[in-house]
C-alpha cells in the first residue's frame, strides 16, 4: 500500500525538477534547498490535487506549505488527506 | 529614498510541460484574465509569454520577500508594454504588504535569453513607511 510519504514523493519525481532523488531526502529536508523552484512547487500542487482529488486553498500556496515533505504532509492532512508515514 | 531588486528566470520549456499536463488549471492558478488575453495560438509563443510573466510576479515577489503575508500569484498582474518593459498592479493583501513597505514604484524589466524567460522589478521605497498593519 502506498503511504502519503511515497505518494509526496513520487509527485515531487514528477513535477519538482529536483536536482536529487526524491527517496534520498529526508521527510525533513528543505525542498528548496534541493532545488524546487516556485515554479514547481506549482506544478507539486497541481498534481497533488489531482492525485487526492482535493483543491489547496489560496492561503496555503506558501513557500512554507512546500518546504519539506512533511510541510506538505501536514498540508494534505489539513485538507483531510490522511495516511500512514 | 532605498531600491529593492527582485530578479528571475524562467525555462520557457518548464511552462510548456505545464500546459501540457495542466492546461486551464495551470493557467488559472497563476494568471489573471488579462495576462491571458492576445495569447499567441503558437503554443511556444503563448509559452515564451507566460513564462515571462511568470518571471515578473517571481521578481516582483523577490522585491517583497513576504514572510508573513502570503501574495497570490493572481494578486500580481503583469502588463507588458509594447517594448520589453513592464507595469506591476498589485492587489489586495499584496498591496497592502507594498504599501506597508513604503513601496512608490516598481519598473519591471522583460527578456528573453535563448529559451529562458528573464524579469527584472526595480522597486523605489519610500523611507517614510505605512504604520498600518
């Protein structure tokens, strides 16, 4: 079963045009210092809503929403998205 | 009188895949109706375009640095000039966040290197700051 975590990060692979391996990074790691631009944190976006079927309301396109996939896990769960880590 | 430099480049061909994948949700995210409006039906002109608004609200947002406000990208409009210069119309809290840091004016900057879009938003700030919060 796929857990939110690998969900975010098969997204990020995707869409985030990191300049490392999504699986490498930690659940705490700044994604920006990895390389997502806000450009791509966009796109992230987008492709979330389309995998959970949801919509990010305008206060949460943040830098600080895409900071860390736990940043973004915390996003998804507030918009009740739930999930093992 | 202070100036505040925001600076930015776009890969036409990151905008290109988003429309692709995208399409109008993509495009509502981060344009305003008349952003969009005249857009080439040459889907690499219309790209090259968006990314060079795009470049402009990033240079804009740069200028702000906002830490606790955060800017709609629909809050800022871009309105190109017939040459490769560029207004900035920002609305509402993203106003208000310019207008707390005393900013008069902001000249923006348009170009494109090879299949990069680029903007730059030089922005005068006046030393005598809006009190309200």
């Amino acid at each position: 079963m796929t857990t939110l975590n690998e969900s975010i990060r098969s997204v990020l692979k995707t869409q985030g045009r990191l300049a490392v391996d999504p699986e490498t990074l930690a659940d705490d790691d700044d994604l920006y210092r990895a390389g997502l631009s806000s450009h791509s944190s966009v796109n992230v976006m987008l492709s979330l809503e389309n995998e959970f079927d949801i919509e990010f309301p305008d206060e949460m396109l943040s830098k600080a929403t895409f900071r860390s996939i736990s940043s973004v896990r915390a996003a998804l769960e507030s918009l009740g998205i739930h999930g093992t880590a | 009188m202070s100036v505040a430099v925001g600076i930015d480049f776009q890969p036409i061909s990151e905008v290109e895949d988003s429309l692709r994948t995208f399409g109008k949700r993509y495009t509502q995210k981060l344009y305003t109706t008349a952003e969009l409006q005249g857009l080439s039906s040459d889907s690499h002109v219309a790209a090259r375009d968006l990314a060079t608004i795009f470049a402009a609200k990033e240079a804009m947002m740069k200028v702000l640095q906002p830490t606790d406000v955060v800017p709609g990208w629909l809050d800022i409009e871009v309105r190109r000039g017939l040459d490769s210069s560029a207004s900035i119309a920002l609305r509402g809290e993203t106003a208000e966040l310019a207008l707390r840091q005393g900013i008069t004016d902001v000249t923006v900057s348009l170009g494109v290197v090879r299949e990069c879009a680029t903007a730059i938003a030089v922005a005068q700030k006046s030393d005598r700051r809006s009190n309200s919060q």
